[in-house]
C-alpha cells in the first residue's frame, strides 16, 4: 500500500471513529431520555418534559420542541415566565404559555397568560392548576424523540450502525 493510500485509511477511520462515537452517544441519550419519561409518565427526577404541540409560543418555541418544566410554588412565578398549567375546562390537557400579570384574590394566586404568537390573553390560571415553570428548551427534539419511537427509525439506525462498523472492519482489514 503506497503512502497516499495509507493516508486515505487513516482520514476515514478517524473520520469514521468520532462520527461512530458520536453517533453512539447521541443513541444512548435519545433511548436513555424516552425510557426515563416514558416510565415515570413524563417524570425526570423532580421535572416533566413535554413536547410542544403548537406554535403559539413561536418564536420563543415551536412546534416539536421539548421542553422541561420544573414544579414551583404558585408565589415564586412572576411576570414574564413560561408556565405549564392544566386549563380549568381541559384538566387532561397542557399549556404552556408566558404570563403576563400575576393576579392575588382573596389570598389566591391567579395568572394572566398568553402564548407569544396569540394576539389574546388566556382565561386566569388559579394557582392550583399550575403544573410548573419552563427551566429549558431543545428545538425540534420532541420531532426527534417521537421519530425514535418509529420502528423504522429503530431499523433505519440499527442498519447505520452495522454499515458504520462493516466499513471500520474493513479499513482496518486494508490497513494489514
């Protein structure tokens, strides 16, 4: 094997080893994430992830984002938060909305809200519908969690990987 072959070798299998790893990691965390909230209903440690299914909160999040809400005492949000809150009329349902004012009525705690893209205010939101405060968002990962769930993500990937480690193998083969 001459020198500028043996150079080719050497560029794809680096190339080959940080996109493998990478690959592999990203994997890991994606399949490590969807078991962590599918088992506990969405639950990560003391925080409940929720992909977006609007974009009433563009361009702040859209839809497919992910995003984690942490449980928070109803006094410790103030104006300008994204909350989770359940509506009063659909308790099976989430919101996720800025608020606007924070309301005190008869010693309760009410939120005016809107989502960034709506043109109107939210009906209050009593303090015990509060479901928590936004902490972080990732665009577009909740798009990427619900593709994993796909089983022909599942096969595409697996497919990847053996081509990946088939190519691997035989660069190293060709290197001997």
């Amino acid at each position: 094997m001459n020198g500028t072959t043996k150079l080719i070798f050497s560029v794809v299998k680096v190339v080959m080893n940080v996109f493998l790893t990478l690959l592999i990691i990203a994997i890991s965390l994606l399949v490590g994430f969807t078991f962590m909230t599918n088992r506990n209903n969405g639950e990560i440690f003391v925080a409940t992830s929720y992909i977006v299914q609007s974009n009433s909160m563009a361009p702040t999040f859209e839809a497919g984002s992910l995003i984690i809400t942490a449980a928070v005492k109803p006094e410790n949000v103030k104006a300008e938060d994204i909350i989770t809150y359940r509506p009063a009329d659909y308790p099976d349902t989430r919101v996720t909305h800025r608020v606007k004012e924070v309301l005190h009525e008869d010693g309760r705690i009410k939120f005016l809200t809107q989502g960034d893209a709506n043109n109107t205010v939210d009906n209050a939101v009593d303090q015990d519908n509060l479901v928590g405060k936004t902490i972080f968002w990732i665009p577009s990962f909740g798009n990427i969690l619900n593709d994993m769930r796909n089983p022909f993500f599942v096969v595409a990937a697996s497919v990847l990987i053996a081509l990946l480690f088939g190519v691997q193998f035989l660069t190293k083969k060709s290197q001997d």
